[in-house]
C-alpha cells in the first residue's frame, strides 16, 4: 500500500531489552542480543519495535532512572551496537522507537548530583527542592510517591526536600526551568540525528507540578498515593506547550512518532494531548483492567472512539507494568482465549502494541520475597507483588535458560518454557505463534483491518463480540466468541443475504454456518470473514 504509514498502520511491538536476549552470557539481555532476533520479529511481521529504556541506569528502577540521555548503558552494549541495531532493523521496514524518562533522572545523573551539591549550584533549579515550614520534621505538602511513602525526601547536607513521583533515586526535574526543557529537546534532536524513528514518552503528563505546590485534596483509597486526587501533581496546563514543541522538534524529520504514556489519566485527558500539532498518540490502558468479558472491551473502544475524535486510536494487552494478559484472564493452557484476545487487539481501529512474549502466549512468573527486584514490590509485598512475573526471560527455546542466553538470567525463566517457546510453536501449525503470524499478515494485506472504519454488531455483549471494518468497497466482519460454548451472532437484516469468504478462524478451515442472518461459532471461537 503506497500510503501505508507505519506508526498508524502497522503494528509496534515492546521489547524490555533486560528480558529479551542475552548475547555474551551476562544474564541480562542486550542489544546485539536484540538485532540477533530481528529475523524472527520481521517474520512475526511487526512494523516497529519500542525498546524500554537503554540509557545508562543504575536500575533503582530498571532503566526507568536515567543517568545520561545521550549513552548507551554499557550492559546493553555499545553506541555502535544501537547503530548496528537501527541499521538492521531498516533493512527489514522495522521502525525504532525508543523510550525517553523526562519527567525524572537517576539520583546519579550528574544533573542531581551537582544540584544537590549545595544551595547555590547553578543545577539546583533543575530539580523540585523545597523547605518546609516545620523543618526536617515534615514534608513541604502532602504530595505521594506512587511507588510507596511520601512524595519528598529531606536532604540533610543543604535542609531542603526534593520530590519524586517514583523512588527517592528518581528525583523529578523541574521542567520551569529554560535549561532543563532545551536539553530535553536536544535529546529528541539527538537520537532522530541517529535515525531513530520515534518516542514513548514515560509520565509526560506529570512534568509539571503545582507552582504553588499546593496540597492534593483528599478521597477514599487504599495506598495513601489512592487517598488523594492528583490534581496538583500531574496534568498541569504548561504541559501543552511542550507536547507542542515536542511535536515541532519531530516534524523537522520525516515520519518521526512519539506516543505519550499517560499516567493516572481518563481517556479525555489523554485524547487532549494528542492531534495535529501535538502528539501523535496517548497510552489507555483500559484494557489492561477489564476482565475477560466482551462487554467491559466494547464499551471502552466506543468512548475511546468518539473521546478521540480525528486522533488514531491505539490499543494495549500488554506491557512491562502489568500482569500479563494469559495470566490476567487465566486463560487455559490451550491458547484459544489468547488466540480470541490476539484478534481483537490486532483487527479493532487503532494502533496495536504487543508485548514481547505475548505472540507465544507466556505466563507471568510465579513469585517468592527472595525473587523480587522490582522496588514496587520490594515496598508492598505480599500486597502487590510488584512487576517482576511480566518481566521474565523471553521463551525461545526448551534449551538452558530458555535459550535466552548461556548465563544466569537475572530473573529466572517460567517453568513452561519447556514446552511453551518458539522453537516448539513455530512447527506447530495450530499454535498461537502462528496464529499472531497469520494475523499479522491479514492485516496487513487487507486495508479494512488497518483503516476501516469501526461498525459494531453487538451493543451490550456478554459473550460474543462482533463488528466490522469498512474501507472503500471492503467490509470485513470480526467475530469473536469470548465463552467457551458455542453461539449465534445475529448480522442483522443489512446482511441477511450477504455472501462470505473466510480469511482467517482458530476453528475451521471453511465458512461457518450462516444461518438467516445468523452466524454459529464453536467456542473460544475467532471468525474473521470478507463480504463478496
Ligand atoms: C512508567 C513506566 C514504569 C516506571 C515509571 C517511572 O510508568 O512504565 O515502568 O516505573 O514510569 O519511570
Ligand atoms: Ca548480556
């Protein structure tokens, strides 16, 4: 398709670089480890990949606590490996994009480390420092780390307070300040120079904070970071002008792409950061709460539809902070619930984002206290056991290690990997590897599924979903059976007579019965048909 643009066309898949691919046996993934795979991803049939954060970290938070935005964390590699990585990834039509945590640095970014030097260092403003009116004995206002515990930490050697959202090693910057915003947009100028294609943006929304730092108000919640409602720390109206330079800085290159991850917002708040001359898309990550019922989806894919307006949806099962989805819907060992999830994600109006992993199906990893990393569960278990069961070593074989690599993983491998990787689904035709190759390809050889318009069939689903996808003389009807017993979708009258050929089905090889306007569906059924 000569139009095909990649970021609104295509399918982008995350990769956490830690868990993907381990190249010199150091038990933690890299890059070289990354460009080794790109074979696979180019025959998956992904259009981009996102790689979590490769910028030098001390991993208070896993890559998520920067210490130089330009480097490459040495455990990753090189400079010229993310050269090498971008250059192969070309070759084959796959795009880059990279993850940028501007919102806070690593308390080891030389930034930090010379602001929190002494009252009067030129890089003290670069960063949120506070007094309080009752000294060291209490913060200067009521704001929360989400990650646990108040918001700000006391610092003995100049008695002031510093904020941060997240662990006290990511102390926020202070985007008022000229010197902080003109360097962060250098970055964007920095990696697109490199050939880099484009951002997700990590907490964008929370940048700016009260410049009166005055205190949240208070609601019912369980965390104390739930008991308040965020209106002074996050969605602050001197966002905009950044989203707006950040979207010029872009479009000096051509089809550059950022993606902001919204944090704690509803689907308008996110939809108003996006659009011409903004960006070119927000994170909802309703889809990662519902449970497996259709009607939770469908609902949130019509608001988020008309919330949107003339932005390009997106849509997510996935990612590195979330259970993942064949735990979340305890789908059984069969793959065909996830085979149903995997249409949906991949046929709906909108962008899709796979998660690495998700295309064979894995499981989060079962947790003790001692296998913990993630600082998120360090603070809360047994409440919340953290981030670390979506973060395990990718499954690529049922040798050592998963085949991840020939060292100790830094976080050990689901026990399924024995039987569940992509040496073993890749010769099974029926698997749900296959079954992501066969969608992948449909998609992108058939434009109803990625431009068509949305058209529902079902209003208020309990257990089967159906819709089509419409384009210039091309309707294409999705039907989805989220139950395990077989049922009747009614087409309605328009399309009582209507003549079908199948394309795709996790169950048969030939058309369904369709019966007076009704098509039947076997159980955990995909059914993904072509109007003659
Ligand atoms: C985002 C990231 C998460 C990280 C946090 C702080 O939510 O997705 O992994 O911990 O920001 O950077
Ligand atoms: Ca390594």
């Amino acid at each position: 398709m000569s139009d095909f643009l990649w970021w609104r066309d295509g399918v982008i898949y995350q990769i956490y670089p830690r868990s993907f691919a381990d190249s010199n046996g150091d038990g933690i993934g890299d890059l070289p480890g990354i460009t080794g795979k790109l074979d696979y991803l180019a025959d998956l049939g992904v259009d981009a990949i996102w790689l979590s954060p490769i910028n030098p970290s001390p991993d208070k938070d896993f890559g998520y606590d920067v210490a130089d935005y330009k480097g490459i964390d040495p455990k990753y590699g090189k400079m010229a490996d993310f050269e090498e990585l971008v250059r192969q990834a070309h070759e084959r039509k796959i795009r880059v994009i990279l993850d940028l945590v501007m919102n806070h640095t690593s308390d080891q970014h030389p930034w930090f480390i010379e602001s929190r030097s002494s009252k009067d260092n030129p890089k003290r403003d670069w960063y949120l420092w506070r007094t309080s009116s009752k000294g060291k004995n209490a913060p200067p206002n009521n704001w929360q780390s989400i990650f646990g515990g108040i918001g700000w930490t006391y610092d003995e050697k100049t008695g002031e307070w510093y904020y941060h959202m997240f662990v006290k090693e990511q102390p926020d910057l202070n985007w008022r300040n000229p010197d902080v915003r003109a360097e962060m947009i250098s970055v964007f100028r920095f990696w697109s120079e490199l050939g880099v294609d484009g951002f997700r943006l990590d907490v964008f929304n929370e940048y700016f904070k009260d410049d009166q730092y005055r205190d949240n108000p208070k609601k019912f919640g369980i965390r104390p970071f739930d008991q308040q409602v965020h209106i002074y720390d996050a969605d602050r109206p001197e966002m905009m002008s950044v989203v707006e330079e950040i979207r010029a800085t872009l479009d000096a290159y051509p089809e550059r792409y950022a993606v902001g991850e919204t944090f704690l917002a509803d689907p308008k708040t996110s939809a108003k950061y996006c659009g011409s001359g903004k960006l070119h898309a927000a994170f909802n990550f309703a889809f990662i709460h519902f449970p497996w019922k259709p009607d939770k989806f469908l609902k949130f894919v019509l608001e988020w539809e008309a919330t949107l307006g003339d932005t390009w949806p997106n849509y997510v099962l996935n990612n590195h902070d979330t259970v993942r989805s064949a735990t979340r819907f305890h789908a059984p060992d069969n793959d065909e619930r996830m085979k149903v999830a995997a249409a949906m994600l991949l046929t709906l109006r909108g962008t899709p984002f796979l998660y690495y992993g998700e295309e064979i199906g894995m499981r989060d990893i079962p947790l003790k206290k001692s296998d913990l990393q993630d600082p998120v569960g360090v603070t809360y278990w047994p409440f919340n056991k953290g981030r670390d069961g979506c973060r395990s070593p990718m499954q690529w074989s049922a040798g050592a290690n998963a085949g991840f690599g020939s060292g100790k993983p830094w976080l050990k491998v689901h026990p399924n990997y024995v039987n569940r990787n992509v040496e073993a689904q890749k010769s099974d035709p029926r698997s749900i590897l296959n079954f992501y190759r066969k969608l992948l390809k449909l998609r992108k050889n058939t434009p109803a599924l990625q431009k068509g318009m949305f058209v529902p069939l079902t209003y208020d689903p309990q257990q089967v979903m159906g819709y089509l996808r419409q384009v210039d003389g091309q309707t294409v009807l999705v039907a989805l059976n989220f139950g395990k017993r077989k049922i009747k979708l009614a087409l309605g009258p328009r399309l009582n007579d209507a003549k079908w050929e199948l394309l795709l089905s996790n169950k048969r090889e030939e058309l369904p019965k369709i019966q007076k306007g009704w098509l039947h569906l076997s159980g955990d059924e995909v059914c993904i048909l072509l109007l003659k």
